[in-house]
C-alpha cells in the first residue's frame, strides 16, 4: 500500500526534488483546483461568469 504524505502543498512547490508520491498528490491537486474555482466563482458571481462566456465566443 502507498504512503500518503501529509507534506504541505506549499512545502512540495517549494521543493526542488519532490518525492515521486508527493509530486502525485500535487498533481492531482492541480488537476481540480482549476474546476473547483470555476464551480466557486460561479457561485458566488454569476454575472461575471455570464461576461466571460460572452467575452471568450
């Protein structure tokens, strides 16, 4: 069974060589950050959302 690291984020970004496991963590981190702050914003600004789906068409 893998180790799960308990390392801060900000400790593995600041890292220059992260352990394999670590790396993993982040990127999966990464991976739905991006989803996840759309989901946030749209919820606490729905207008602006609106804007920037008529800005980017």
């Amino acid at each position: 069974m893998a180790r799960v690291s308990r390392v801060p984020l900000a400790f593995i970004l600041s890292s220059k060589n992260p352990r394999p496991e670590d790396k993993r963590r982040l990127d999966e981190f990464m991976a739905t950050f991006r989803e996840r702050s759309k989901a946030k914003i749209a919820k606490q600004f729905p207008p602006l959302l609106d804007e920037l789906h008529k800005e980017s068409q």
